[in-house]
C-alpha cells in the first residue's frame, strides 16, 4: 500500500507533464514532489515515531529516505533557475524519469522486503539512465550505456543472491527480513555465505565499491550536475541498505564476522582506487566521483565495526550524503561558468565568483572530515573501533590513503579556487541556495540528533 | 524428460561458444525460451490458469519472440555485421565453457549435500548458465552480444529460481520480470542511439571515458 | 682584587712583546724592547680614526664594545691573587659568551666595511669558535665532574697536580695543552695565524681589523691581548698546587704566564703556519683532547682500565 | 576575564568579514587585555581555575580548565597577538591583496582555536579545536593567492599537519579507550597512547622528523602571519609536549632517545640556518633549532627527576620555558623585520641585498637586536636561557652516576657547538643582508618603511633587551609554572639570585661600554674614506663576501650531513667563453626522504592507474574475478 502512496503522485505529475510539455510546469511539478517528499521524511523523522512505527519502518529506511529526501528538495531547488537548454519533450522526459527514480528509491529505502527492494533498485537503474544519457553527446551516452550495463549485471548477480537466500532457508522460505532474522539461526551457513557473496557483488556494483565501481566515475561525471547529486548522494546509499541488512541477517546466523571481513575488505579496496584516481584525473566531477568511492569505503568499514563505529557510519553517509551534493552543485556552479571539466583549465574562481568558490573550499574542507564537519567525528569514533577491534594495520593504511586523498583534492581545489581571472560573474541566487542549506544541515543536523537523543 | 531439457539447454550453451553468426545466437535464445517453459509447465505441480498465463507470458512471447525479434530487427536496422567476431577463437571459447561446466557441476556437487531439495543437474546448468553469459560478455566487442550474452545469463538466472519451484512471492517475480524485460528494451534503445552516434556497436568505441 | 685589575691592565700588552721578544732573539736579532706593544698601544691612541664609506654604526662601536665584553670575561678570571673579582656557579658560560660577543661585534664591523678581505677574515675568525666553544665546554665538564660545578677560577685552582698520581698528570698536561692550543688560536698566533705576514690573504685576526685605525685599533688589540692573557693565567692557575699563599699565587702565576709567553715565541719560531684550508681541522684538536681527558676521567672514576 | 575576553575574539571576527582592519585590530587588542589579565591571574594566583560552560542537555559539558600551564602558554599568546596583528594590519595595508576579508577572519579563527587548545580538556573538543587551528592557519596562508608555490606549499602544510591530527588522534583515541572517558583533566599518560601524542604533538612543535614543514609554510605566508605561527603556533606543540611530559611516566631510555631527537632537531636546524640563502626560510630553520632546545630543557627536566637531582631538572624547565617565552619575543621580531625587508627590496635572497643599514636605518638596528639575542648574547634574551639549560647539562657532570654523565658530555658538547654555529649563522645573517654595499638595484633603492611597521618590532626588540639584561623577569613569569609543575621554590630562589648577580653585571658591561664610546666619540676626530682594498681600486659590491663564501670553512665539515646536488658545467677549449657554477644545500630530510617516500608511494599507486582503460570487457572480467575471489574467500576461509 505504502508504494502506492509513495508512487501515486509521480505517476499523476508524469502523466500531466507529458501531456502538457511546459517546462516551467515540470520544474514546478519536481518542487511540489520534492516538497511533499520532504514532508513525509520529516513526519518519519520526527516526534516519536509513530507513523514509521505504523507503517513498520525501521531507522535505516527513515534515516535513508529523510536523508534522499533532502537532496532531492535541494536538488530541486537548484533546477529552478537552471537552464538546461532542454526542448518541452526532453523536459518532460527529464521530469518523469527524475520522479520515477526517485520514487522507485524511496521504495528500496523504505521496503523491508528483500525482493521489492531488488525491483526498485533495478527500477533507479533504469530510471537514471535515461537521466545520465541527457546531454546528448557520445560521452554522456556512453557513461549511461555502461552504467546501464554494468549494473543490470550486478544487480542479476543480486538477484542471484536473493535466490540462493531462499535455497538457504528451511521450510517456507521468505524474503522479508523480519522473518528471516527471525529465523536466522536454522539457516544453512553454506548457502547464505554464498547468497552474501553473490549480493556484495551485485548491489556492491551499484553502490560502486572497488572493484566493480567502474560505471561510477563515468555516470557521475557525464550527468547534469542535479543528477549527479542525486546519484552520488542518494543512490549509493539506497544500493547500500539492502547490503548492512544482510549484514543483519549474517549476524543472525552467526556470520557476522564474515560480513565484517569482506566489508572491511572491499572498503579498503575502494579505499586504495580512490586514493589512486584521485592522484591522477584532472577532471573535477570524475575527482569528486572517487571520493565518493572512498567515502562508501569508509561507511562500509564503519558497519564492519559495528556498534558505535555503526552510529558513526549513519553519521558520516548524512554527512557525505549532503556534503558531496553541495559539491556536485557547486560543480555545477563552475561548469556554468567556466564550460571547462579540466580543473586545470579553471582557476581564479574566487576572485571570478567568490559565492561559489567559498562554497567549493568549504565542501573541500568537509569532506575530508575537518571540523565542523560531521564526517571529522564519524571518523574519529571509526578510528576509535579500529583501535578497539586492534585493526591497527587497517588504521594505518587508512590514514596514509587518506592523506593522499586529501593532498589530491586539494591539489585540485587549490587550483580551482586560487589564482586570478578578470571577469566576474554572478549566477542566480537560486544556484547558491541549496549548497549553503546542505552545508548547514550537514553541521545542524548531527548536533540536532546528539542533542535529541544523547 | 526434465534431464533432457537440461541437456539441451547445456547444449545450447555449448553451440553458443562455437557459432559464428549473431543470428545462430539469436537461435539458442529462442530455444532457450522454449525449454524455460516446458521446464516450467513440468516443474510446477498444481497449475491455475495465471500461473500458467503468466509463465506463457513470461518464457514464449518474451523470451522467445519478442527479445529476439527485437535483437534480430536491431541487426538489421543498425546493418551490424553478421559475424560474432570473438576476441578468443572457438576452440577456447569451448574450453572455457568446459571448465565453466566442471565447475558449475562442482560447486553443485559439493552444495548437493547441503540441500536436499536442490537437485545437482539443474544447479550446475544453470550455474554454468550464468558464467557462460559472463563469459560471453568478456569475450566479445560487440554490443548487441553483450546484451546476448547479459540474456543469457538472466536465462540461467530463471533457470534456477525453477530450481527452488514456487516458493516466490508473485508480486516479487513479477516486479522481476517486468523489470527485466524494461532493462532489455531500454537497453536496445540505447544500443540504436549508439549505433546512430557512433560508427557501429563495438565496445572499442565507447572507451572515450577513461582515467 | 686590586691586583687582579693592576695585572689586567698591565701584563696583556707585556704577553705580546714577550712573544716578540723571544722570536727575535730565537732569529738572532735584538728585537723591540718588551714594552713595545703598550707604546704602540699609546700612540694608536693619539691618531685619528678613518671610517669606510661604506660603514655604518657597528664600525663605530663594536671595539669598543668588544673591550668592555672580554674585559668582563677576565673580571670573572683569577690574575694573580687568589679569587677572581667576580664569580658564581657555572660563570664560565658568562666568560664564554662574553668572549663570543667580542668576537661576534668585531667580526660585524669587519663585514660593515663591505671589504672581501675583512670578510675573509672574520669568516675565517668565527668559524674557529664552533671548535672551541665546545672544547671549552668539555674542559670546563671534566673539571667540574671531578668536584661538581664551580665558579671558573676555582675550578682550575681547585685542580692540582699530583706528581704521584698519574691520572692528575695525564688530566693535566692534556688539558693545559688544549687551552694553550685555544690560547695561539684565540690569540691568533702561528701556526693557526700569522700576525706578521705581509699577504692579506693569509691572514686572520689582523686582516680582519684592516680598516680599523686609531683608538679603535688599539682598543681591539689590547682586548685580542687580553684575551690570550685570559687563557694563559687559566693554564697557570691550573698548575698552581693548593693551599699556596697569596704571594706564592702570585709569583706562580706571572711565571706562568710569563713562561708561557715564551712558549708561544717559541713555537711561532719554530714551527711554520699551516695552510689556511688545514686550519679549521687542527682546530678541532683541543676538542678531542677534552674528550680524552672527560674520557680518562670517567674511566679513572669506573675504576681504571 | 577569560570567557568575555573569548567572546570578544569570537567578536573580532565582524569586523574581519568586513574587511576593516583597523577595527579588527583593536578590538583584538581589548580583547587580548582581557585575556592577559585572566590569565596573569591564574598564572600568579597558581590556583587551577575551572569554569564550566554547560550546554543545555549536551551530554558534553563543554569544560575550560585554566590551569597554571595553559595561563602560562595564553599569557604568552595574549601578548603576541596584538603585536603581531599591529604589524600585520600596516603590512597588509603595505602590501594589499585581495584576500585581505577572509585572511582576517581566518587570522581571527586562528587565533581563538589557539586559545581554545590551550583552554579544552575534552578529548573531541581538543582535536576540533586543534584541526580548526591547523585549517585556519592554511587559509591564512593562502593570502597571495596567484603565487603557485604559496599554494603548493600551503598544501604541504596541510597533509603534514591533517597526519599529525591522525596520529594525535590515535593517541587520544587508546587514552579513551584505556580510560574511558574523554576529558583528560587528570590522567595519567601510559603507554602506547604516550608515544602517539608525543609524535602528533611534535609534527606542530617541529621535532626533527616532523619538521619539513615549516621551511616550507613559512617563506610563503605573509610575513605577520610567519611570525605569529613561528612565534606562537608551534609553541602549542611545546604545550602539549610539556602536558605530556608532565602526566606520564618515563623510563631513562625513553628519556635517552627524546634527547636524542632534540638534539638532532637543533642541529639539524641550524646547520640548514646556516646554509640557507633565503631569510625566511633561514630562520624557519632557527626556529626548528630553537625547538631543539626547548626540547632539551625539557628532557633535562624529567633527566633531574629520574636522575634525583632536583636542582637539575628546576634549571631545565625553567630554561625551557623561558625560551620558549624569548623565542616567542625574538623569533617573531626577526619575521616581522624580514617582512620589511620584503615590502622594501621584494625579494628575500640574502646574496641579492646588502648594505640596507643606511636605507633602512632603523630596521637594521632592531634586526641587529633581534639576531643578537638569538645567537644568545649577553645581555640580550636568549642567553639567560640558554645559560639555565646548559646550568641544567652541566649539573651532569658528576661522578655518581655514569648515564647522567654520558648525557651531559653528549648533550653539552652538542649544544655548544650548536650555539657557536648559531652566532656564525645570524652575523651571516645580518652582516650579508644590512652591513657592506648593496648587491642588487632593489637593495640600493629601498626606502625605511613609516612607523606603524617598526613599531611592534621596537617594542619585541625592547623587551628582549630588557628580558636579557633583567633574567630575574623572566623568571618570575615563569616560575609560578615552574612550580606547578613539581619545582620547588628553593631551587627557584637560586637561580633568581644568580640571574640579579648576572643582570648587576651586564647592566655594568652596558654602562662601561657606552660610556667607552662615548668619551672615544667626543674625544677622538675622525674622518670617513673608501674601504681599503689592498691596493685595488676598483671596489665593487660584487667583490663583497657572499652568504656561501662566509660559512664556506665550515662548509667544508657540513657538506656530508647536507643534501648538495652540483651544477656545473666542464670547461670547454682554450678560452672558454662562459662558465656557470651552482652548488645549492638541501634539507636530507625534505628532499631526501620525503620526495623519495611520495615517490615511492606515487609509483606504487600507478602500478594500478590502468585498469580504468574504458573497455567494458575488462570492467565485467574484473568484476568476475571479484566474484570468484569472494566466492574462494568464503568457502575457504575457516573462522
């Protein structure tokens, strides 16, 4: 019933823009989605839970779905005035597929059914591939043919996984987790490590962890800059869910530490790619793109942890979450006015446009956990089960990766930001808005939590 | 009569590791389609009407008309050339499908003991089913057997979740299906754009993004 | 008191034309008399002072300066009585860096001049001091580590030579013979520096005052004299043997000061310069002595070999 | 006092957002007025003062514990601020740029984290405050934004200070979880979590393989800025440094090698001093040999409490602390004096300028100052410390014990070579950058800068005469410290009456001298003509000795513990038409291990920069193989 709810209104504003074809009418559409979206995160979110205690919804999903539920209002706030040089048609496509995915992300964030989730995970695939392939030109399409392909691969290996998990079960199988867990202890070993792999695998390719994450620096660099908000802050942890709820389920059958291992494995993995690229590429979406994978990386070593080290990994994917979107946008922001995706080919951005340039330098700055970012604390608190587990070496790795990181993208937003050029020029308020809002919250928001419950 | 099937079916496997034209590709799918249903109809014991309608739905009009009258009508359209043209010559490509067979049939043979209601053979073929998919993927430049190669693999895939019979939610095996058949139309969509922007469907070409 | 000022203003310049005295008679001639030095010293006086150019205000003062400091330094040394005028724990480091702002001010005046020459010298001057503060430092350590820190002039009389014992005889003579080395090398005397050659570019100290002229003149060589004094009276007190009576102090210590005058004539008649490049490695000798005396020492104290 | 003169700071930042430097000077001074009172308070009253900031139901109670260290270490930073950002607000008014807005505000940042490191005694609010300190002082750097090394090096910087985060971070991180709790007010230090904070606090301070970073930041900030971060940020490092020092236990081997590594530090800090041809960087490089040995002291202090030798440790603390408190007053004097030298000539190669004491008269005289009291002179600051620590080296030498001994003899014969070679580095200094004759046009032409930019360096240069000529000052500043930190007050009182015994002297010595002069001046006739040239009459600025040709005998002993690559080029024919020679002296350690590791680390990574080669297959293969492992993994690996 609940999808019905979360897809009525997509359908019926789809349905609407692709008869009327306006663009300003799709743009006023997104808001309107985005706002009700917000609101029904919010009504999750807040006074004691009560509506996602009724409608079975646990803190994950509320904690996902507000956190998508944000980008997507920022998103949509900083399309207003973009112009996008789309014709009414594309518009509307534009509109309906951005609805769709959103949609069929709230339904994998929300669902606790292993199954509905692979059909909606499936369904974002489907739905941002057309969004990625918008500009129409040889690069955008071949990022959105490999990002199409790539993931339907993975996700039929998850769907493999899913299959094995009922292999695995006894008597009257079923995918929806509650019973799953419950029953957690009479599942055959055997065959869940084997549904563990192949799902690490399958949605370990959406979430674009090393070393399936080739689709990712294409996707999020050939996208409009919204879209790729979207995808990098939104998708990545709607892929990511279904893998911490198996995680769940292993820990129930006493395989937690299986999940641990390969977690903290594959995070490292993603680690050390990010680490290298971020080294080399000189175009600044692909830069931003890899510092997605290691953040992921990083969330994921989080989980491994578990319990303190877990609430960290919460913390920091919010924190990621609105803090690579500002980024995005911000990337945008210098897209629109330097036409240029080599960072060396511009630079002078704070004396040209010194909104956008701050704001760079400040999602710079958050990103690699410096104060007062949520992510320097999830780190810290991450460090903290590190040592407590004695994964001394892990530690060490990650520090010097993320040295190395953090030399690399500052390299490059040093020669973004720094330097001189003579024309100023000033974008529409509209594109400075959300970023700010994002950056804000990504302080507000874990402080508000700490203090609610401490 | 269900062995058989399967036989077929690993058969079918083999042909496609030594076929040279896209078309013989084509066939084996249709064939597949075929022997997907047949193996349903004989798999499930108690058959209502939708189920039945269904399945029908599912194996004969899609995965053996529909997506290969697609695929085939892409061929034509996009003036593809008719050969496989594989990276790797046949004899290794068979030799691969061999040792995809023997290790399929291992990791069935060593799991046969840890459930009982899975039966080796079917396990083992779907297995290499899937592998083969990948394989076949790995080993050719072209799109559109990529996307043979990606069908394939969902074949296997629908092979074995025959294999665990009807313990599936409907609403989830339909969103399944659905879901399916959009990412293969989608997929041919992008495969005509592609063909209509670059010289002609091969991978080599969309290698423009790189690091 | 009183006599440790009359012998500081007295016997500096007297040093000098001792050393003079003894290499002219070692070369066979008659030689000014010993009282040369103090003339000269009284005529530089009367002369007027030609600044460079290209000088500014440290030319001005720093000989100046340069007097007061090391005049400070040998208030802090015994001459001749038994205490020296001032004194407390550990004054040495006083001395020392008394004498290093002596050097330090004339070798900025030297370079204020903006002549290659005088910033050959003072290069060549300041360089010796990294060797030498060091060596001073480890003399000063072994004394002290015999009987715990003291005030410098005690420390040295406190030391005295044991004919029988063979560890105060070695502990001696190796450490007389580092301070008198540091003694021709402060004093910028063959074989480190040769005050009487004609070639600017061989010199040290000497090249390193060229411009310096009248009073200036004089008050720098009478601090470069009193500072060799300084080190003299140090070596001479160190061969004082304890409990000695004022008198005996005394004449004690103008014998060896005396006596070592005539050394230091000796060896710049008897011995050649050695090449300026080689300089700085020989000085580094009165370095490992002092190590090898701390070394002795230690080993004599862990209970011999 | 305290908290409204925070407030005030928090405050400062208005002004700064809006570019009015005058303003965001001055209320920056009120504000340090009221934290130097605070903190002279607690400092001199010696009673801890604590004031809780409890947050409406943060589990956090945000805590500010004034104890005797932190008022010692804010008094310090209270009084530098505003000399510094007095300077600074003329230079920048000198020297306009167009970060000039957010260089203040990140100045202003900068400065309230300092005194919140000094203030936190909880685990997470420390590090914030101590990661806000090292980001601030990044963006403050960055205040010539079109120079590419300003930005390169800025970025240096930033790594080495985000890893010696990480590595404090770890300290503190086992601190929480042997003790379990996250404020550290009084705990004891052990362990592992030890070394770690020892290290993360030594990357700030500049221990010997921690220090490359500051040669680095240093030339490229504004000048204002370098003296600040030189003068006072580092000395966070020795903050830390001392608290833990303080709150642990050490073994005589571990004390062994922290001596070690202080004296390395200084050496090595100097030998580069001494070779460095570029003025800021040279004394970058002093400032490294200052932390060496404050370092020592300080390993001198604990030494006296291993070693039951009270007296010894009570000279080594208070010598540390009290170069720690010259070092603040001298070190920013030199970068300030430097600054004009830049706003004068625009260029800080020493081997390009000279003869400036006649066009910047006054800048000589207070960089003369300056450098006289650094080389630790009498009668100017850096010696009453200098002689406290040796006091502290020289009490080593005693019959009992072998080990004190062996230190002392080490520790002795370093320093005072060390000191030597840092009078030979700053007559380099001074003597090739003011006295002579102007090497370069710039150098002849430049022009005394008005009074506003020699104003706060007369004042530092005032107080380090006065400090040097009256050691009991200083001490009584920091003995209330002294005590806290376990002297007792007798030894104290010795040293006091030692150091008016010293002062009564060179009080003395400045009578004598000047009145010498004087009466040499009045009576004596002089008049001026060209230098004497030998013979040679053709004297030209560049027969003038060079910075190189000056340290060139030692040179000669330096040259195998510096990093040397020759440039020259073989004589070719008869008469050869040209010939160029260029020898430079690198830092090891920069340029030899460091370059080398990043190479090293470089390499490796692009071992596996290929396999984003665009080609689909090679995607899916890997994946696959991904797969398989996984697959082997699970079924493989028992628990």
């Amino acid at each position: 019933m609940l999808y019905l709810y979360i897809w009525l209104f997509p359908i019926l504003a789809g349905a609407l823009s692709w008869l009327l074809k306006s663009e300003k009418l799709n743009k006023l559409l997104i808001l309107i989605h985005s706002v009700i979206h917000l609101g029904f995160g919010l009504a999750l979110f807040f006074p004691g839970r009560r509506l996602s205690a009724a409608l079975n919804i646990d803190n994950y999903s509320v904690w996902f779905f507000a956190v998508s539920a944000l980008l997507y209002f920022a998103v949509a706030i900083y399309t207003l005035q973009q112009d996008q040089r789309l014709s009414p048609r594309q518009s509307s496509i534009y509109a309906v597929c951005l609805m769709a995915f959103v949609a069929s992300m709230d339904g994998a964030n929300l669902s606790r059914d292993l199954g509905l989730i692979w059909v909606f995970v499936e369904t974002t695939t489907l739905a941002s591939a057309m969004l990625i392939s918008f500009e129409h030109h040889k690069q955008s399409l071949e990022a959105a043919w490999k990002y199409l392909f790539i993931c339907s691969i993975g996700i039929a290996l998850a769907f493999m996984g899913i299959l094995l998990l009922i292999i695995a079960q006894p008597a009257t199988p079923s995918l929806s987790l509650d019973r799953i867990i419950q029953r957690g202890y009479w599942i055959n070993s055997f065959w869940l490590k084997l549904s563990f792999v192949f799902m690490l695998i399958g949605f370990g390719t959406k979430v674009g962890l090393a070393p399936m994450h080739f689709w990712l620096p294409d996707a999020h660099s050939e996208a409009p800059a919204g879209i790729s908000a979207l995808l990098s802050g939104a998708l990545l942890n709607t892929a990511l869910l279904p893998l911490l709820r198996m995680q769940k389920v292993l820990s129930a059958a006493q395989l937690g530490y299986l999940a641990s291992q390969l977690f903290i494995a594959l995070g490292l993995a993603s680690l050390f790619v990010a680490a290298v690229f971020i080294l080399k590429v000189k175009n600044y979406k692909r830069l931003l793109a890899y510092s997605s994978i290691e953040n992921m990386g990083i969330i994921l070593i989080a989980f491994a942890l578990g319990d303190l080290a877990g609430k960290a990994g919460l913390i920091h994917t919010l924190g990621h979450s609105l803090i690579k979107a500002a980024f995005f946008l911000s990337a945008g922001n210098l897209y629109s006015l330097y036409k240029a995706k080599d960072y060396n080919r511009c630079s002078g951005l704070l004396s040209r446009d010194p909104n956008t340039g701050w704001l760079w330098l400040i999602c710079f700055v958050f990103i690699i956990g410096m104060p007062p970012s949520p992510l320097f604390f999830s780190e810290l608190y991450i460090a903290l089960g590190l040592l407590a587990s004695g994964n001394y070496f892990v530690l060490a790795l990650w520090f010097i990766l993320l040295a190395s990181i953090v030399y690399g993208l500052g390299k490059a937003s040093l020669e973004i930001c720094m330097g001189y050029s003579e024309e100023k020029t000033r974008l529409p308020f509209s594109q400075y808005l959300p970023q700010a809002m994002l950056l804000l919250l990504a302080v507000a928001v874990p402080i508000a939590v700490l203090l609610l419950r401490p | 009569m269900a062995d058989v099937l399967l036989v077929i079916f690993g058969v079918s496997l083999l042909f496609a590791s030594i076929t040279n034209m896209l078309s013989g590709i084509v066939k084996i799918l249709v064939w597949q389609g075929l022997i997907l249903f047949l193996l349903t109809i004989l798999k499930t014991t108690q058959l209502n009407l939708w189920e039945f309608a269904f399945v029908a739905l599912e194996t004969i009009v899609f995965k053996a008309i529909l997506i290969p009258w697609f695929i085939q009508d892409t061929i034509n359209k996009n003036g593809i050339i008719r050969e496989v043209e594989p990276s790797v010559s046949n004899f290794f490509s068979l030799g691969v499908m061999t040792a995809i067979f023997a290790f399929g049939f291992f990791i069935a043979l060593w799991s046969g003991k840890s459930s009982p209601k899975l039966y080796p053979l079917h396990f083992g073929i779907a297995f290499s089913a899937i592998l083969k998919g990948l394989f076949i993927i790995i080993a050719n430049k072209k799109l559109i057997t990529h996307l043979m190669g990606y069908l394939i693999m969902e074949n296997g895939i629908f092979l074995l979740s025959l294999a665990i019979g009807s313990d599936m939610p409907h609403i989830v095996s339909l969103g399944v299906s659905l879901d399916i058949m959009l990412s293969i139309l989608i997929a041919v969509l992008f495969i005509n754009k592609i063909s209509s922007t670059f010289q002609e469907g091969d991978s080599d070409e969309l290698s423009i993004l790189k690091d | 008191m009183i006599l440790n000022l009359f012998f500081m203003l007295v016997i500096p310049l007297l040093f000098v034309g001792i050393i003079n005295k003894t290499k002219a008679i070692w070369a066979g001639r008659k030689g000014p008399s010993l009282l040369q030095p103090l003339f000269t010293f009284l005529k530089l006086l009367h002369k007027q002072e030609i600044h460079s150019l290209s000088s500014g205000h440290i030319f001005r003062w720093a000989p100046s300066l340069a007097l007061t400091a090391v005049f400070f330094a040998a208030l802090f040394v015994p001459f001749g009585s038994r205490q020296a005028c001032f004194g407390f724990k550990g004054d040495f480091f006083l001395v020392m860096s008394l004498l290093a702002l002596a050097k330090a001010v004339l070798v900025l005046a030297a370079m204020d001049t903006g002549s290659s020459f005088e910033g050959m010298g003072a290069s060549r001057e300041i360089s010796f001091t990294a060797f030498l503060e060091p060596a001073f430092l480890l003399i000063i350590g072994s004394l002290a580590y015999a009987g715990g820190l003291e005030r410098i002039g005690q420390l040295f009389y406190r030391h005295t030579v044991n004919i029988y014992n063979e560890w105060s005889v070695i502990i001696a003579v190796m450490t007389a013979l580092a301070l008198f080395i540091m003694l021709l090398v402060e004093g910028a005397r063959v074989p480190f520096d040769d005050p009487a050659t004609h070639l600017e570019l061989t010199m040290i100290h000497e090249v390193m005052v060229l411009d310096t002229s009248g009073p200036n003149l004089a008050l720098v060589h009478y601090a470069s004299a009193l500072k060799m004094q300084i080190y003299a009276s140090l070596i001479s007190y160190f061969l004082i043997p304890e409990g000695m009576g004022t008198l005996g102090i005394t004449l004690v210590f103008l014998l060896g000061s005396f006596s070592l005058a005539v050394l230091a004539g000796l060896v710049e008649s008897l011995m050649p310069r050695f090449r300026i490049s080689r300089n700085l490695e020989l000085v580094i000798i009165p370095l490992s002595v002092a190590l090898l005396v701390l070394a002795a020492l230690i080993v004599h104290n862990m209970g011999g070999f | 006092m305290i908290c409204c003169g925070l407030i005030l700071l928090w405050l400062t930042l208005i002004p700064a957002l809006f570019r009015r430097s005058a303003l965001f000077t001055t209320m920056l001074c009120l504000a340090s007025v009221c934290l130097a009172f605070g903190f002279g308070r607690v400092l001199f009253s010696s009673a801890p003062q604590i004031c809780h900031l409890q947050l409406a139901t943060l589990p956090l109670a945000i805590q500010f514990e004034v104890d005797a260290l932190a008022a010692f270490f804010g008094c310090l930073f209270a009084l530098g601020f505003p000399l510094g950002m007095l300077y600074g607000h003329f230079y920048l008014k000198a020297h306009p740029g167009e970060g000039a807005g957010s260089h203040l505000f990140w100045l202003g940042i900068m400065m309230i984290s300092m005194f919140l490191v000094l203030l936190l005694r909880h685990i997470l609010l420390f590090l914030l405050a101590w990661e806000l300190m090292s980001l601030a002082s990044f963006f403050a750097i960055l205040f010539d934004r079109n120079n590419r090394q300003t930005r390169s090096n800025a970025l240096y910087y930033f790594v080495m200070m985000h890893l010696g985060a990480a590595v404090l971070l770890c300290g503190f991180a086992l601190l929480y979880l042997n003790t379990g709790s996250f404020s550290f007010r009084n705990l004891v230090f052990a362990g592992l979590a030890k070394w770690l904070l020892i290290i993360g606090f030594a990357f700030k301070a500049g221990f010997f393989p921690f220090y490359s970073w500051l040669p680095k930041a240093h030339p490229v900030a504004p000048s204002h800025l370098s003296g600040l971060m030189s003068g006072l940020m580092i000395k966070t490092g020795i903050f830390g440094i001392i608290l833990v020092l303080f709150r642990s236990e050490w073994q005589a081997i571990e004390l062994y090698i922290l001596l070690a590594v202080s004296l390395i530090t200084a050496f090595n800090g100097v030998i580069h001093a001494l070779t460095e041809t570029n003025l800021k960087r040279c004394l970058a490089y002093s400032s490294i040999e200052n932390i060496g040995l404050i370092g020592v002291g300080l390993c001198f202090w604990q030494l006296g409490i291993l070693f039951a030798n009270p007296l010894m440790s009570a000279l080594g603390l208070a010598g540390a602390l009290l170069h720690t408190l010259f070092h603040s007053t001298f070190k920013p004097l030199l970068f300030y004096l430097s600054g004009n030298i830049l706003l004068a000539t625009h260029s800080l190669e020493i081997d390009s300028l000279g003869g400036l004491h006649k066009n910047l008269n006054y800048t000589s005289k207070l960089f003369l100052l300056g450098s006289l009291s650094i080389s630790a002179l009498p009668m100017f600051s850096g010696f009453i410390s200098e002689f406290s620590i040796l006091g502290a080296i020289l009490l080593g030498f005693n019959s009992h014990s072998l080990a004190s001994t062996l230190c002392s003899v080490v520790a002795g014969g370093v320093f005072a070579f060390v000191s030597a070679l840092v009078l030979i580095a700053f007559t380099k200094l001074y003597s090739i950058v003011f006295s002579g004759e102007a090497r370069s046009e710039a150098a002849s032409k430049a022009k005394e800068h008005p009074l506003g930019l020699l104003l706060s360096p007369a004042i530092l240069a005032l107080l380090s005469l006065v400090l040097g000529l009256f050691g009991k000052l200083g001490l009584a500043f920091v003995s209330p410290l002294c005590i806290t930190l376990g002297i007792s007050q007798s030894q104290l009182v010795g040293l006091g009456g030692l150091l008016r015994g010293i002062s009564l002297i060179l009080v003395l010595l400045l009578l004598v001298s000047v009145i010498l002069f004087l009466l040499k001046s009045r009576l004596v006739k002089h008049s001026r003509h060209s230098t004497w040239a030998c013979g040679y009459f053709k004297g030209s600025p560049k027969l003038q000795y060079t910075g190189m040709a000056y340290i060139n005998p030692l040179a000669y002993f330096l040259k195998p513990l510096l990093h040397s690559p020759k440039l020259h080029q073989e004589v070719q024919g008869y008469f050869p038409r040209e010939l160029n020679y260029r020898e430079e002296l690198f830092d090891y350690l920069d340029k030899g291990l460091i370059a080398s590791l990043c190479r090293w680390l470089g390499k490796f990574y692009g071992l596996f920069s290929g396999i984003q080669n665009g080609k689909t297959n090679s995607y899916i293969t890997y994946l696959l193989l991904a797969l398989l492992a996984l697959l082997f993994w699970v079924l493989g690996v028992p628990r």
